[in-house]
C-alpha cells in the first residue's frame, strides 16, 4: 500500500460535506447512496430476488460455486444491496461464490430485533436449499455484527453453522464501552462519537443495548465457525474488531484478526483505487474458501490472488 494512496484517501473522506443541521433521515439514506455506491462488477450477473420474506440482490460472477450470504453496513439504518453491489461483487468475484445480500429492515422503523429476525429468516431459507459446508456469510459495520448476530440466533435455535464468516470493521458494541470511540474520534475521518451513538439510539431506543444479539461482543461465542475480522486502524470502532476476536479465541473459535494501519472504516470499499483494499478482498475472498471443503474452493483461492 503506497502513503500517497492512503493519505488521499484520508483527505478525500474529511471533505465531504457536514452540516451543522442534522440532516433528515432520507438525506441521509440518499446520501449514504450517493457516497458509497458502486455498480456491480463486470461479469458479475445481478438479478432481483426474495430471500426469508426480504428483496434481495443475488450476485453470480461466472463459474460460481457455493454461496455467500451478505449482509450491508449502514448502522442499521442506512444502506442496501444496491449500495454494496460493487464490494459484494467483488468479494463474490474473487472467491468464485453465488452471493446474495439481503435488503434487511431498517430502524427507526423496525427497530432492534427486526434486523436479526430477518437475516435468521434468509439464512433458513438457504440452508433448505445448501449444505451449510458450501455457505459462508460476510458483512460490513452494522452488517458486520448482524452477521454475528445471525449465526448466534442460527445456533440457538439448532440450525447448523456455515463453512466461515468474514466481518469487515465490525460493529457489535452497541453500549460503545469500547476506548477506541474515544481515542481514535479525530483520527477517523468519518464518525464521531455522537453519529454512533445516534445510530444507536434510532436502532435499538430504549431497550438493552449490551443484549448479545445488539452487541454480540458481549455474547457466548461458542460453536461460530472460522472467523475473519478485518478493520482499519484510524476508526472508531478499531476496539469493537479487537475485543470480538478476542472473545471469539477465548470461547473456542478458530479467528484471524487484521488491523490494517492508517486506514478507515471499511475501507475494502475503495478497492481498485486503495491497494490494501484490494489486497484484504483477495484475503478474505482465499478465507472463505479455504473452509470450504471441496477441492474447487481451493482453484478458486488460487485464482484470487
């Protein structure tokens, strides 16, 4: 990863506009959309599907085999398959999998569990229809810890794990107890203590915000499959990354953590312009093969990297 590259990336984040109005909740979904989105990448087949009750985008590059479920970042309150169709892609491309994404519901006008409860409801869906040895799960942020999420409401109600599950800056502190949304605030270029909290507050108000399903860091992680947590050292939620992997080793389970220094909050998204973006695609992408017990995940890797 070259400085320059990096520290334009930081540059171009800080200058994006804030207004000292708090914007509605369609500007920001509107301008979550227009900051983040990026198309589908060549050869990758979308086509609009239903997945648990819920549109969804299904993304099939060529020779796919498997399936990743993805779940979008947004702070459960903004975003959607459409913004993420370019780094979905991507990861589905460069691990040679079927992927869909789920347009799970957003607060405030479905609060916490509604997101859990709905991507529960896709990932039983797939599994009447996939082995769970050929099913990985990936999310970004709010999508990162809803994934987590997820698998622990698979657990509990007796539904078998996929092959792995690959977080990229993951949010699952909803209390936010964690010392980075302190200490790294003017080394983010993007949040600040106040945005997380409002995130918070719209998605879960009044109710349990240390519930293991809100914030799964504090949750039992026994039985979760392979893990891969990937976060950028210059964002608020860098502890939230830290002390998941962590609980995640000490309860049992098999987890990589990747801190990536002087980089955002999912920076993966600037992939094609940031070098490290690329790079951690390509690993993530030989991760979720690589638990894949068939010998066609292991060609896929290959061709990855």
């Amino acid at each position: 990863m070259s400085r320059q590259q990096r520290d334009a990336l930081d540059a171009v984040l800080r200058s994006l506009p804030r207004s000292e109005v708090p914007p509605t909740l369609e500007e920001q979904r509107s301008g979550f959309a227009a900051a983040v989105s990026r198309p589908a990448p060549e050869g990758v087949v979308t086509r609009r599907t239903v997945l648990g009750g819920r549109p969804a985008l299904e993304l099939e590059p060529a020779d796919a085999s498997g399936h990743l479920l993805y779940l979008h970042g947004g702070g459960y309150i903004v975003g959607s398959p459409d913004t993420h169709a370019g780094l979905v892609g991507e990861l589905a491309r460069r691990a040679g999998l079927r992927a869909t994404s789920v347009d799970y519901r957003l607060a405030p006008e479905h609060p916490f569990p509604a997101a859990v409860d709905d991507g529960l409801a896709a990932y039983r869906e797939l599994l009447e229809s996939t082995d769970p040895r050929d099913l990985v799960m990936a999310g970004d942020s709010a999508g990162g810890g809803l994934s987590i999420a997820t698998l622990l409401a698979a657990r509990e109600a007796g539904l078998p794990q996929p092959a792995a599950v690959v977080v990229f800056s993951p949010w699952v502190d909803l209390t936010l107890s964690g010392a980075s949304i302190r200490a790294k605030e003017g080394a983010d270029p993007i949040f600040t203590e106040a945005d997380v909290r409002a995130y918070a507050d719209l998605y879960v108000g009044e109710g349990d915000r240390a519930h293991p399903l809100a914030s799964p860091v504090f949750a039992d992680l026994t039985g979760l499959p392979p893990l891969l947590v990937q976060a950028g050292a210059n964002e608020l939620l860098l502890d939230d990354a830290v002390r998941l992997a962590g609980r995640a080793g000490a309860d049992g389970v098999e987890v990589t953590l990747e801190v990536a220094p002087g980089l955002p909050h999912v920076f993966q998204h600037h992939y094609g312009r940031l070098d490290e973006a690329d790079a951690a695609l390509d690993r993530a992408a030989r991760f979720l093969t690589a638990h894949q017990p068939r010998t066609a995940g292991g060609r896929r890797a290959e061709r990855s990297a």
